[in-house]
C-alpha cells in the first residue's frame, strides 16, 4: 500500500470576511502569534511524512510563496546580529517540504475545483492529503498524523470528523456512519450537507482535512455541480462511498476555524494562553479583564 507524500493545500479564497486586511495580505497569512495559519497546517502534513506541498493559490498569494521560500538577506542580518537561533527558524521553514504553485482555474468552482487543479500531479496509484488553509486542529498527534493511521488500517479514504451537538447540525455536513473499523474509524456511508437536529444521521460533523484515494479523481473529474452549481469534496466523497468503503476519523483534538473574525480571535487566544513564555500573564489580564 502506497504511503501518501503530497498534500494539496486549497488556498485560493479572498478572504472577505477580513477585508480591508486581506485586500493586500493573503488570509492565509494571518498569525496565530507568530506563524500564519497555513504554516500550521504544512507543519502538521510534514509530521505524517508528507514531503511535497502543493499550494493552489490565486493572483493575489504571492505573499504565502514568498514566505516558504529561503531569504538569504534577512537570515545574513539576523545572523550578524546574533540572531542565530532566528535565522535558523526561517531557515527551517524553507525547507519543511519541497512547495508547488498551481493558480486556481476553471469552473464551476467550488472545493473539488483545486483538487482537478493539481491532479496533474499526482500519480494514478498515489492517495494524497487535501486541507483547506483556513483550519487547523489544536492535538497531541496531528491531524494529517491521525488520518494517515486510518488510512494505514484500512486502505481506504479518511475524512476527519468531530462531534458537534445535534443543535448544531444545520452548520455541518453531518456522517452516516456504518461499522467501526482499526484505526479509529468508522465507515462513513454518506454526506449530509447541513441536515439540522431533526433529520441529522448522527453528531459527526465533516470538517476540513481528507486522506483521499486516487479513485476518487475520476468522480471529480466528471465536475457534477451541486444545488448552488459547485463542484464539492463532499458530492465525490458520497459518489466514492457507493463504489468503495470510505472512512472517517474522529480527529482526537481541538478544531479551529480561522474564517470568520470571532472564531480567528479565539484560535489565537487559545494558542496564547498554552505558551510557557507568556501563557500565565495573558491568562492573569484576561481574569482581570472580565471582572
């Protein structure tokens, strides 16, 4: 069973929800203290053995590029400054992965779009990692790292799923599960965008994060629009399941989604206060705050 080494990361969104900032900065540049968020999600597919990132970007992410490449002026400042241990951290972000830039192109649109972007460049026997570039999970074990134990013990395409409760369901493509599998997964039968508490299968929510087989290509390739006439991760995912077993992980941590304002505060806010540097004072003014 052929072992996952490349990781399409969809970032290619204008983010305009955090407009004017995201008019000239990449949202996905946006710091969790002092590392964007789609550093974040790279580090956790390096982690799972992931050697080729491949970024689908548009025309306005030249920033995301610029940040994984080496910058040999800014490392020989920091250096004579003695900066060393500095220099060697944006060293070491260069040269986490070997990184690929396919622009976003085609329509319709929709989630599955970047994935037929790059399909060229993944092999017809090669199952690869799709994330979104706007969420991450706060773990012990990273996500990508879960998935692929999944993956290992079945042989078949991983989803994350977390449990949200059933109030909850009309914000999520909720799982219709089956049977429990090794790995911690269960067999996922269908997709169910936005059901609500009443209709739900189950409290497994999909989130962003898939470990896919190639067959799946194919179902993309056939670019079958949805209700709001996108192609959808989801829609192929559900055509796969008919064909073949598919599966989904509970991913065992905490899920962050950065794309809205109030959810990107809280993500940075709870990353702060798990710093030994200065967790414990954050943690003292926001008591002193919310007297």
């Amino acid at each position: 069973m052929k072992k996952p080494t490349k990781a399409i990361i969809c970032a290619a969104g204008l983010g305009t929800r955090f407009l004017p900032q995201t008019k000239a900065m990449p949202k996905e540049m946006l710091p969790i203290i002092d590392r964007p968020v789609i550093q974040l999600i790279v580090e956790e597919a390096v982690a799972a053995g992931v050697t080729e990132i491949i970024m689908v970007t548009g025309s306005t992410k030249r920033a995301i590029e610029d940040h994984f490449d080496r910058s040999d002026e800014l490392e020989a400042e920091l250096r004579e400054k003695g900066k060393d241990d500095k220099a060697d951290e944006i060293k070491a972000v260069a040269e986490l992965a070997n990184f690929v830039y396919v622009r976003q192109k085609g329509t319709p649109k929709g989630n599955a779009r970047p994935v037929l972007n790059a399909q060229h460049l993944i092999d017809d026997d090669e199952p690869f990692f799709v994330f979104f570039a706007d969420d991450f999970f706060r773990s012990e074990v990273p996500r990508a790292k879960q998935l692929l134990d999944a993956y290992e013990a079945t042989g078949k395409s991983v989803i994350s799923l977390i449990e949200v409760d059933k109030a909850d369901a009309d914000k999520y493509g909720m799982a219709a599960i089956k049977d429990e599998a090794a790995g911690g997964a269960y067999q996922v039968t269908e997709l169910i965008e936005k059901p609500g508490a009443d209709n739900t299968p189950s409290n497994l929510a999909s989130v962003g994060g898939y470990l896919l087989t190639p067959d799946i290509l194919p179902i993309i390739a056939d670019e079958k629009p949805d209700k709001n006439g996108e192609i959808t991760l989801a829609d192929s995912i559900n055509e796969l399941a008919q064909q073949d077993a598919v599966y989904g992980r509970i991913i065992d941590g905490i899920w962050h989604d950065t794309g809205n304002q109030l959810k990107y505060i809280k993500a940075v806010v709870d990353l702060a206060l798990e710093r030994d540097d200065f967790g414990p004072e954050l943690a003292e003014y926001l008591r002193e705050r919310l007297k």
